[in-house]
C-alpha cells in the first residue's frame, strides 16, 4: 500500500510516523511546499520519496491525507480538481460539501483529529463523503487507529468533536496549569508540582479507562467521609466549574460552524 500527504507539517508526520509502525507493507510520498519540511517528514520513514507537486501524491498513492492549512486550501484544490482517489482531509472546518464540490470525481472522508496524536494518542471522529464506499471507510478507521482511537461520525457531529477532542487539550493543558500553580502556592516546586500534576491527570485517564469506572465512581473511591477530598471538593463544585467548561466547549464547536459556513 501506498499513502502519499499533501503538506508534510506535523500532524501528518505524526500519523505517517503511526502508520508506519502498524503496517508492515507500506510506503509513502508526500509533497509540502517547504523543502525543510519535506525533508524532516521522510527523515523518520524507513519507506519514504518526495514527491514534485501535489498531483504527482495522487496518482501514485492509494490513499492521500490532505494535510495543509484551510487557509491554502483554495490554492491547492484547483491543482487536484480532476483526481478520482481517496482523499482523506484533516483541515478543520473544511466541510464535505466543499470538498466534494472541488474535487467531483475523489472519494472524500474528513477528519478531525487532535495534537495528541503527536504521541500515539490521537482522538479523532472521522465522516464520510458520498462516494466514499465502505472499504474506503474500513481503511482510513484502521490506519487512523494507529494513532489513537478514532470513531466515525455523521459529519454535523465533528464540530462536537472539535470543541471537545479537537479543541480539548488546550483546555486540559490549562487545568494542569491552574494546578500546577496550586502546588507552588502551597510550596511545591513548579518542577516538582508539575512532574505530579502530570502523572495525576495521566494516571486518572488510564485507570478510568482500564477499570471501566465512571467518573462519579472514581470520585466516589477516593473520596473519604470528612477527609481532604471532600474538603476539596465542596469548593471546586460550588465554583461553577461544570458551567465554564460547557461554555468553552460550547464557544469552540460554535466557532468550528462558523469556519464551515
């Protein structure tokens, strides 16, 4: 199998680097209009040719991740109007609609993936184009996987995504912040504090995830009558925090629609 990117930045290093990992019969080409870039792309692939132009991705590939910035896609759209592959977008805020409006005759699925598939643990929703088929489909879930989980959609339910997984880590960086900041006011040292704040919210995830537990469950367990969780959480849930978490979801999914009007 052959998967070509068009735009070689991060997020694709990220899922070809994946891929690569998973599959065992696999090579790719990728075309980005920075040589750095391109270069520093196929420098961690074992099976990896540059590509000349965007066009030369597509007719040599099974499979295309478009991978630019939305803000170039009406640059590189025109140079690919006439290709009939699979296309796999992970711009966001590019609707289907466009995209297939734009390249008539390609089977499109869109993605909205997020940074920590930088690491292995993208989560990503993912929407089919109406010529997509199901083997297609089948495809792109099991390569995405590779990366983290990934969960297909109807597509008006990727700006769900967006405000919650596409948007979310930089809402959870900033609670590791805020909490951080907590541990050096009662005298940690921000390294130190840091290092635990880290590992409490990573052990958190991991244990929710491999016990089954929900999170009033995990709640539950770790909160002993009269102790010094339940101190802690008479003020943070009368803090009206739930409420300015729903806000900033809800603001980011509103902002994904309007970037897709």
């Amino acid at each position: 199998m052959r998967i070509g990117f068009i735009g070689a930045g991060n997020m694709a290093s990220a899922l070809a680097g994946a891929i690569a990992a998973a599959e065992s019969d696999v090579a790719f080409t990728a075309y980005d209009v920075s040589a750095e870039q391109l270069e520093r792309f196929g420098s961690a692939l074992t099976h990896f040719s540059p590509a000349s132009d965007n066009r030369t991705v597509l007719s040599t590939s099974d499979l295309t991740f478009l991978a630019v910035k939305p803000q170039v896609f009406d640059r590189v759209l025109p140079e690919i109007a006439d290709t009939d592959a699979l296309v796999v977008s992970i711009a966001a805020g590019i609707r289907i609609s466009r995209l297939e409006a734009a390249l008539p005759a390609a089977r499109i699925v869109r993605v909205m993936p997020n940074t920590p598939g930088l690491v292995g643990e993208m989560a990503a929703g993912y929407s089919s184009g109406s010529r997509a088929a199901a083997q297609d489909l089948e495809l792109v879930g099991r390569l995405l996987s590779a990366a983290g989980i990934a969960i297909e959609l109807p597509e008006e339910l990727l700006d769900a995504v967006t405000g919650v997984s596409g948007s979310g880590p930089a809402f959870v960086a900033r609670l590791i912040e805020a909490f951080t900041r907590a541990g050096v006011a009662e005298g940690l040292s921000h390294d130190v504090a840091y290092r635990l704040v880290l590992a409490t919210f990573s052990g958190t995830a991991r244990l929710l995830d491999a016990k089954g537990l929900s999170p009033e469950e995990l709640v539950t367990m770790v909160s002993s009558p009269g102790g010094t969780t339940v101190a802690g959480r008479r003020v943070l849930e009368s803090s009206g925090v739930e409420r300015a978490i729903r806000r900033s979801v809800g603001a980011a999914v509103e902002r994904s629609r309007e970037l897709g009007s």
